[in-house]
C-alpha cells in the first residue's frame, strides 16, 4: 500500500471514529499505541504508569475526535499530549515512594548492534535527568523528531529546546565521564 492510499484510509478512519463508529476507532488506537506507550515507558520508565498515561491519551483523544484534521495532525496531537501528561505526572511522581521496580528490565526494541550494557546504563542516565529535559532527549532521539517539531509538540521556542537538550546532553556526558551509576 503507497503512503498516499495509507494516508486516505486514515482520513477515512478519523472521519468515522468522529462520526461514532468504534471499530475505526480501535483501528486508530491499534496504529498508534506503541508510539503513545514507548513514549511514556521512557519517560516515566514505570510500565504500569505508562499503561495507564496512555489509557488517558487515548479516552482524551476520544472525547477530542472532531478537531482531528489529519492524520499528520493526529500523530502530532498525540505525541503532544503524551508528552505534556508525562511530564505533569513525573513531576508529581517525584513525591512518590519508590518501589525499587525501576530496575526491573523494560521491554525494549532490538537495539541494532551495539553495547547493550551502555544502552542500559545511558537509558538509566536519562532517567536521572529533570522531567521536560528528559522528555526532550526521548522525543529527540527515541522519537527522532528534530528541533522544530519538538517545539511545536510542547509549545515552547525551539531556541529553548535547543537549549535544554544542549544541557541535558552536557548532563549525560558529565554522568558517564564520572562513571556515576544512577
């Protein structure tokens, strides 16, 4: 199927969601539930937390259906308010007692290559850094969106982006030189 018949039958599929039909709905959730879930497992790293966050985004996304113009639009609009709930419910999370389930291995995509033990100890990393530097780095090079679309997602300048990964990379550059272990 080319990108453009993709495209259409996505156009097709937010119209009926919005027009009530369940089935295109769920079709909407399918196509996007990994992208909604990876996000928040990495900026959270709680799988039960990133479960229920993408619950949220999702029944949102529900309610939300008639503002939805396209699907470039819909993949935007939930990455945005993944990425914004993520950030609010670490923040609160901070107060939180800790479990020690942090640790538990988290399901990950293949790496391709590579020393999976640095990608480990570099994912840790990541998880000490403060809640909008975090989900920047995770939206940068997980999601792999440059700069401006970031900006765009969490409504802020792309200077200040720019900014924020600049410190949070000199942060993770400074932890691994030291050898610090989260």
């Amino acid at each position: 199927m080319t990108e453009v018949a993709a495209s259409d039958e996505t156009i097709t599929q937010l119209e009926r969601a919005a027009a009530g039909d369940q089935s295109a709905f769920a079709g909407i959730v399918h196509e996007h539930q990994s992208m909604v879930f990876s996000l928040a497992l990495h900026c959270l790293r709680d799988r039960a937390l990133a479960e229920e966050l993408a619950q949220d985004v999702f029944l949102k996304l529900y309610r939300h259906l008639g503002e939805i113009e396209s699907p470039a639009h819909l993949k935007f609009w939930l990455r945005r308010v993944a990425s914004h709930r993520a950030i609010d419910v670490a923040r609160r999370r901070r107060w939180w007692p800790k479990f020690g389930l942090d640790d538990i291995p988290e399901p990950a995509q293949p790496t391709l290559g590579g020393d999976s033990l640095l990608h480990r100890h570099l994912a840790k990393l990541v998880a000490t850094l403060p809640e909008t530097q975090r989900a920047l780095v995770v939206l940068r090079y997980q999601e792999d969106m440059d700069p401006a679309e970031i900006a765009a997602v969490l409504d802020m300048p792309v200077a200040t982006v720019k900014s924020y990964l600049h410190r949070a990379l000199g942060l993770l550059r400074k932890k691994l030189g030291k050898g610090q272990t989260p």
